[in-house]
C-alpha cells in the first residue's frame, strides 16, 4: 500500500469510528437516568471482624518487602 492508501484507510477508520462514538452519545442520552441500582444482598459476602487465624500466614512473603528470613540489599 502506498502512503496515500494508508492515510485514506485511517480516514475512513476514523471516520468510522466517529460516527459509532456519536451513536453511543445519542443512545446515552436517550436512556432515563434511574435511581441508583441497589446491591442485591443475595450476592453480598459478610466479613468477620474477628482477626485471621496466624497460621493462615505462615511461609508467606510481605510483598514488596521480600522473603522474612532475608535482607534487602
């Protein structure tokens, strides 16, 4: 393809590319603006606030903090 070829295929593309992003504006605007959508509790997961058990951690890295048993550095 020549230079010219390719600046027209960019021309169209974003031609293209205009008029979708103009479709999306219009059907944006035609949707009413709804209350909020409440969370549905069926899919809400409770957290204890009684602290992890310690062995959960054993063998672990602190991240960004490396291995405890070495030094940065």
């Amino acid at each position: 393809m020549s230079l010219q070829d390719d600046l027209s295929a960019v021309r169209r593309n974003l031609d293209e590319l205009t008029r979708k992003v103009e479709q999306l504006e219009q059907q944006a605007r035609r949707q009413k603006p709804g209350p909020a959508a409440a969370p549905d509790p069926s899919r809400m997961v409770t957290i204890p606030d009684t602290p992890y058990d310690n062995a959960l951690w054993t063998d672990t890295d602190d991240e960004g903090l490396g291995a405890r048993d070495r030094r940065a550095p």
